[in-house]
C-alpha cells in the first residue's frame, strides 16, 4: 500500500468509523451466527497472490462485523458494559502508527513516561496516595496474577531462589472473579489453598468467617499469604468492607489485593467514597479503565505499594537488554511477565484529556443515575423482584418464576438482537444482570430494553 492509497483507505476507513457509531443502534447487539459459521464461511487458505484493500474491507462488513458480539453498541447490557469513544479509537490508530514496545526506557522513553504522567493523574482522580506505583497490564487478569506474585515474594522472600510452596493460603469471597482463583493456580498455590469465604445477605465478605478461616490454617501449619477483596464483584458488583478486611489481614502480615476492575473509576465521585473507605492502604489495587474509563480494550491498571516485591521475584535482564543506570529510567520489563509493553498509556491520555475528569465523572454519575431509574422501574413491576443492592450501575433482578423461565426470558431477549443482558447464579437463584456503561446509552435505550423485558414476561408467565 503506497503512501497515497494509504490516505485514501485511511479517510475511508474513519468515515466508515464514523457511520458505524451514528448507526450502531440499529444493528444487533448480538450477531446472528451459529458455532462454526463464521470459521465456515471464510477461505481454507491464506491467498497466495495479494488482494485489494477494498476486498478486504467488503468481506470485514460481511463476514467479520456480521458474525461480531457488538461490545461498543448502546444496548449492550451485559457481563460489565463497556465503551471505546472516539479519542480512545483515534489513540489506537496513531499508536500502531508509531508501533512502540515499551520493554525497557530506551526501547520507548516517552511510552515509559506518559504511563507513568497518566498513572499519576488517574491516582490522583481516585484519591490514592502518591507512594503507589503505577503498571499497565492487557487485563485485569494479568494485573491480578502480578499482584499475587508479588504478595507471595513480599510474605515469602526466598520464594524466588527456592519456587513455590504448598501452604501458603488466598482468600476471598464467593463473589470473587474467577481471575484470582487462576492467578493462584497459574502460580502453584493449588487449589486446595484458595479460600472462597461465604458473603452476608448483600454479598460482601463476611469478615467472621475469614477470620475463622485463617485461624484454621494457622493452627493446621499453613501460612495466610494474601487476601483478596472486593469493591464491585462480577455477580452483583458487590462491595467487600475494604477497610475491616485490611486490618484483619494486617494483623496477620498478609498482602492485600482489591480487585476495582469495573467499579475502580467511581472513586472519582464523592458520592461513591464510602464504598473504597480504606482501599488506599492495600497493598496493591487493579482498575480496568477498558471498563468504566472510556478506554477501548485492552488496558487494565495495577496500583502497588511495594514494587519492589514484584521486581524481586520477576525482575531479569539479559545482556542484550542491560543499559546504564539513571535514577529516571524506569525499565516496565522488571515488573512484568510479558517483555513487550503496547503503547496503552496512550489512549488513556487521549481519554483524560478528551473527557477531563469532569467529563468522565458526568458520565459515571449519569450511569448510576440511570441504574436507580431502572431499579425503580423494576420495582414497581409486582411481577419482578430486586436480587441485589444496587450500588454503582448494575441491577440485578428476577421475575418472581422459576430459574427456567427466567432463563428463558433472558435467551428471548438476547436473540431478538435488540438488547443483551447476563446472569448469575445466586443463592440457587437465577439472577438476570443488567449492566450500563456504554457511553452511547440514553434513558430511552434502557426504557426500550425494559419495555421488552417486560413484553416478553407477559408472554411467558
Ligand atoms: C471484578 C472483576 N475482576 C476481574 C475481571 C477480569 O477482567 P479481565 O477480562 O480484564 O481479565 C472481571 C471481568 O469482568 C471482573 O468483573
């Protein structure tokens, strides 16, 4: 592709950008597609001989968008509703432009740096001290598992020259994301050393039963390494009592991890604050602002206290990699698994400054307001009961039927296209999720959505 056809490709492409985002509404949310249709579809064989661009883009609109989850849709309610905005869309464009890879500072001195300026603003915005040190990961996945490596190598520092050990203990609650059970798997903890803890009847920790928990390792002969809590689970967003869990696991010298991957940017808003009360004494904390901040996928953030701990068990620089030292060359490869490091810093600059913190919090503020619209909706529909508290913008609901006809409620939502929304599982009852925070999401999408549920029950009960 020359120069000139790349502009003209290039201008193509962001009206296509463009009209795909006026139009987004109309479209499904969820493709049309059966298991193996798209697969089926597309060529058994890579082309020999090269294929105009225009091609390509034709059989992205046929084969690819149709058969597309359309994450960035207004009507997208499902497991935690997300957004890539037009800044974050453009940031991405000029980032694979310049194609850095972030390894050490030489290999990108101004990736390295605006990570560092954007994690400094943004643990600003959450009210979190300056002693912590920001890290940007593809997941909140992968955030996690460094958090858990560094927590071990904190409690057990020979882990590094000796290797994993088999009593040292996770905790956290049933409401946890499956990620932190795999972190402790990935990293050899094993399963029988992860403790899921009971939660209360709003789906928080119960601090009584960890507390127990950690007294029986104690007295069988194995070592609470760290604990792990809540501030918007995956279930029902529920809110572990951060505070009360620090100073439990302080006592008993362990890490704490908070997973804020959804709710971490409503900390910006005064009015959410009591629900972090503490989070800022955590050891390490993980936000994912490809959630609720605006920011297209991937980026999630990981906030530590003890860096040292992470570069202490991973850190490794073979010959080719070793530059001379300087107290303001920070080398991101120490604190990571992954060599590589994509320009994520990037997009999220382009965010912060597109939106300001005013913006984004205008929109959190207006994705709760519309989350209490709803609840209050629901609630005045005698057929339908509230699952769970509402504290940030999900609501969790069931019609007043069997967990079947609620699953069938759902399946007929989601295929009809217009809307899609998730469940869980809780108590033995199933809940449907109702998840917003894309940024294109009116009150009308979500009355129109409601209306349908509310159609569809008609039908079924
Ligand atoms: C609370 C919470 N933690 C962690 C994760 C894992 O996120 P990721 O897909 O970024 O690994 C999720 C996913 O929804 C989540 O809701």
């Amino acid at each position: 592709m020359n120069p000139n056809d790349f502009r003209r490709h290039g201008h193509e492409m962001v009206e296509w950008i463009a009209n795909y985002l006026e139009t987004v509404r109309d479209r499904r949310v969820l493709p049309d597609v059966k298991p193996g249709e798209v697969f089926d579809r597309l060529p058994a064989h890579a082309p020999d001989t090269a294929e105009p661009f225009a091609q390509i883009m034709q059989d992205f609109e046929a084969q690819i968008l149709t058969g597309s989850t359309l994450w960035n849709h207004p009507r997208f309610f499902s497991y935690f509703a997300i957004s890539s905005t037009p800044p974050s869309i453009l940031a991405e464009f000029l980032a694979a432009a310049i194609n850095q890879n972030g390894i050490l500072w030489k290999s990108g001195p101004a990736l390295t740096e605006l990570e560092q300026v954007t994690l400094g603003w943004l643990r600003e915005w959450l009210g979190l001290p300056p002693e912590y040190f920001g890290i940007m990961y593809d997941t909140a996945s992968v955030s996690t598992l460094h958090a858990l490596i560094a927590a071990r190598q904190f409690v057990v520092p020979d882990t590094r020259r000796h290797g994993a050990r088999h009593d040292l203990v996770v905790y956290t609650s049933d409401q946890a994301h499956s990620s932190i059970e795999k972190g402790a798997l990935a990293l050899g903890f094993g399963e029988e050393n992860v403790r899921k803890i009971a939660t209360d009847e709003n789906f928080a920790i119960r601090l009584d039963l960890l507390e127990a928990a950690i007294q029986k390792d104690l007295t069988e002969g194995r070592v609470p390494c760290c604990v792990v809590a809540c501030v918007g689970a995956t279930p029902t967003a529920s809110v572990d009592p951060i505070a009360q869990v620090i100073t439990l696991a302080r006592h008993y010298g362990m890490w704490i991890h908070v997973d804020a991957a959804y709710a971490g940017p409503a900390a910006m808003l005064p009015e959410c604050a009591p629900h972090f009360a503490g989070w800022d004494h955590a050891d390490s904390i993980v936000l994912n602002p490809q959630k609720w901040m605006l920011t297209n996928v991937d980026i999630s953030v990981l906030y530590l206290r003890h860096k040292e701990a992470l570069s202490d068990a991973i850190g490794l620089t073979p010959e080719y990699l070793r530059t001379t030292a300087d107290p303001r060359m920070l080398n991101y490869m120490d604190y990571s698994v992954a060599l590589g490091r994509r320009f994520r810093a990037l997009k999220l600059w382009f965010v912060m400054r597109s939106y300001g913190r005013d913006g984004i919090s205008e929109m959190l503020r207006r994705h709760n307001a519309d989350a209490r619209w709803l609840r209050q909706q629901i609630e005045a529909d005698p057929r339908f009961e509230i699952s769970a508290p509402t504290h940030f913008s999900l609501v969790c609901f069931r019609l007043k039927a069997t967990n079947q006809v609620n699953q069938q409620l759902l399946d007929a939502l989601n295929q009809s296209g217009f809307a899609f929304i998730a469940h869980t599982l809780q108590n033995g009852q199933y809940v449907l999720r109702f998840a917003i925070g894309n940024y294109m999401t009116t009150r009308d999408d979500i009355a129109q959505t409601w209306t349908r549920i509310q159609e569809l029950a008609t039908g079924l009960v």
